[in-house]
C-alpha cells in the first residue's frame, strides 16, 4: 500500500509541471478601468482586452500546471491552471472578491481559491501581525481551522490540485509562524519584543528549493523569498543580491523558478548605487531565462550607463513653485546640485536644514540647488504649504508623474531622498551624490571650480 502511495504521488508530481500546454479562459468582467485583464505567472504574462460589455475568450498557452493570477487595474486573485482547464468566469470589478464565479473544468479549485482568499482576507497583515502573541496565534488557528473545513467540504475534480494543496495548510502555518516575529514589532510601533520561549518553532526542515511547491503555493514563495533574504548577509551597501555569497546561493539552486523570482527581486540592484552593478548584471543575465526579466535588466543596466560621471545629464522640465516651468537646460553654466524628495518622506524631510545651511555657504557661488518632488499632482497644495512653511529656500519644482517621471526613471531613481550633481555644461559629476548632512558634500563642492 506504501508503494502505491509514493508512486501516485510521483505520478501527480511528475505531471504537475507538465509545459506547452493550451488552455481556454473564457468569460465576463464588468466594471474594470481601462478595459484590461492580465493573466501572470511565473516566467508568463498575458494583456487581455476586454470587449465592450467587459466579455473575452482566450487560448492561453501556459508553460506549467499551477498558481498564476488574474489581475485587473483594482484586483488580484490567484487562479489555478493544469493542462485540462476550460474555464469561464464572471465578476464585477468593483466588488471581484465576492462576485466571482467560475464554471467549466477547473472551476471546483478555483471557486476553493476565491472562497479561500476571502477567508484570507477577512483580516490585514497589518492588523493580524501587531496582535499579543496569545491572540495571534487564535486568530491564525482559526484562519487555518476554517480553510481546512473548507477542504474537507470541497469535492476537488483534480486530484494534482488536491494533493499539493494538502501540504500548503503547513506552509499557511509556518508562513505567518515566520512573518509575525519579523513584523510585529514594525506594525505594533515597538522595538524590543521577542516571542515568548512556547512561541512556536518555524519549521527549519521546509525545503526552501522546491519548483513544484514553488509553482503551486504563494504561502511558500513568501516563505522562499523572505528566507533567502534572512540567509544572505549583504557586505557591499543594501544590496542583499549583490552580496559577495548571493550569486553562489543562487546559482547552487535546482528550481529555476526561484531562481527568476530572486533575480527579479534584484533587478533594481542594476543601478548607480551598486558598484558592482556591471558584475551583477552580467551575473543576473547567466543565471535567469524568462525573457522578461532580462528585458528589465538590460533596460536597468543602459541607464546606469547612461548616468555615469561625464555622461550628460537627463532633462527636466517641471512646474516650478514660484511659477511657470524650470527645465535643466535653463541652468547651463551653472553647477547644479539636485535634491529628489517627497512632503511625505521623513528622511528627505531630515535633510531640508543641512541644504539649507549648504546653500547659504555656497550662495555667491556658481552653483544652483534645485529640488524637485516627486508627490502626487493632487497634493501640489500640501507641497506648496511647506515650502511656504519652512520657507524653504533654492528652486522648489513639482515632477509629473512621481516615481514615473521621465527624469526619475532615466536615473532609475527608486528610493528617496537622492542627490545628484552636474557640472555648468549639463555632464553628471555625481548620480549619487552626498547627502546635504554629510561632510563630504562640502568636500566635494570646495573641490570644484565653483
């Protein structure tokens, strides 16, 4: 009887990741922005428009049998494909979780992800994660209590899906087990807490390098991700990936799959920041085969060339809070020192005293001090009051379109603050400049011809 059991299991195992095969999704969303859909895998992505009435009909060619997500401009939800789905579906996007339904081959597990989700869902991470230990661990019990009752009352069509989704009750478990001691001292605002000594034990035994449950389970992708990222000690910057050990650990994995989640996680690290962004690249590239990813990389890795010292500098040409519009061009024969900033963001907001007093040193130079803001256009009021507030002083100009615009992508700006510096004829001296409180931005501005 043993015998029969691990040959089934292999036999469902082996099929599970079955590629190159067409599947059809049919259906009827209404209410969506846009008039889009986007089916997402691993390695897969798929931009479906919607008809008029919000209907549309696809033959999907998926590369395994397993978890992706449907994805409107407002919702997400997993859904589940193995290579006999004939799905269709309907939902309205204004409530999706609770409106939608499915029918066809493949509708049983699928309708079990929504009903599961929605139990999921019932309470945030916020809230779940910066409860008392005690209480915690009720709600956890009765989340995975209720999902398991669910289970046992779903009469599953796949026996695949059965199977693996047995084992992901563990993973739910031990994914909040690991979850809440990193979190809960962010989202309960302490700073000293410590599980108590009967605190549940995560499971050290989990394999961390296994492509089916990886392709099947988002509790273990979680898991996956946020253990390597435990394991690798970064000791060139904040750069996890591009930490001396990451590459190896990468490379030594079997999954592909969690090979290409890591690299997409580390795709930002192709950046001016990283020193090593040359050597991490060509790394990164050697190692990942989803085409996209590679696409992002390459794209990452010509703007970081492109924002090298001598290389001249991107355009901006943003509203200026004096009135009218202030382009770079405007400034040649000027120094500039350029500060990307945010009302919303606490250190950027650190730093407004030390550039006040740098600007005052540096006033009758040749030298202009240029901030610009990347908050919403519909908070133009609060950025305005501020700077009325703190009177704050240099040329205040307001970005279009945040973290998107044109400048901030072509620096491939993604943390704030940044601080930039260009020389009179437009060229990057610094894409990476010291930051206003620190003393080598003195050093490096006494050094110029100012």
């Amino acid at each position: 009887m043993k015998k029969y059991s691990l040959l089934l299991l292999i036999v469902i195992l082996s099929s599970y990741t079955t590629p190159n095969t067409t599947i059809t999704l049919s259906g009827k969303i209404t209410n969506t922005e846009g008039g889009k859909i986007w089916i997402k895998g691993e390695s897969f992505e798929k931009e479906i428009n919607l008809k008029p009435d919000g209907t549309f009909s696809e033959q999907l060619p998926i590369n395994y049998e397993g978890i992706y997500a449907i994805e409107t401009s407002k919702n997400r939800m997993p859904i589940y494909f193995s290579k006999d789905s004939k799905i269709s579906l309907t939902a309205d996007d204004s409530n999706f979780n609770s409106t939608l339904k499915y029918t066809g081959n493949g509708s049983v597990e699928n309708q079990y992800i929504v009903n599961k989700t929605i139990i999921n869902s019932e309470i945030s991470n916020e809230e779940l994660y910066k409860l008392n230990e005690i209480d915690f661990l009720k709600k956890v019990k009765k989340i995975k209590d209720s999902i398991e009752i669910l289970y046992q009352k779903t009469n599953f069509s796949d026996t695949v899906f059965k199977q693996k989704e047995s084992f992901n009750f563990h993973f739910l478990e031990h994914k909040h087990i690991l979850f809440y001691i990193k979190l809960h001292n962010y989202y309960a605002q302490t700073y000293d807490f410590k599980v108590s000594e009967n605190f549940p034990k995560y499971d050290e035994k989990i394999d961390l390098d296994n492509e089916s449950d990886f392709l099947f389970s988002t509790e273990y992708q979680d898991i996956v991700m946020t253990k390597f990222f435990e394991n690798i000690k970064g000791d060139e910057g904040s750069f996890f990936i591009s930490a001396k050990n990451a590459i190896p650990e990468i490379k030594a994995l079997k999954s592909q799959s969690i090979k290409n989640r890591l690299i997409l996680n580390g795709v930002n690290d192709i950046n001016i920041e990283n020193p090593y962004y040359k050597k991490t690249y060509n790394e990164f590239i050697s190692i990942t085969d989803d085409p996209k990813t590679k696409e992002i990389l390459t794209t990452n890795y010509n703007n970081t060339m492109a924002v090298e010292p001598g290389k001249p500098s991107p355009s901006f040409n943003y509203e200026n809070h004096k009135g009218g519009e202030t382009s770079l061009e405007s400034l040649k024969g000027k120094y500039v020192y350029i500060d990307v900033w945010a009302t919303w963001c606490g250190p950027c907001r650190q730093e407004i005293p030390s550039l006040e007093k740098v600007e005052e040193q540096f006033q009758d130079k040749n030298i202009v001090f240029v901030s610009i803001s990347i908050d919403k256009t519909k908070d133009r009021e609060k950025w305005s009051k501020l700077i009325n507030e703190k009177k704050m002083s240099g040329i205040q100009l307001l970005a279009d379109k945040e973290f998107d615009s044109k400048f901030i992508k072509e620096y491939n700006i993604q943390a704030i603050p940044r601080f930039i510096l260009i020389d009179s004829n437009g060229n990057i001296i610094n894409a990476q400049a010291p930051k206003p409180s620190d003393t080598k931005l003195i050093e490096l501005l006494n050094s110029l011809a100012l």
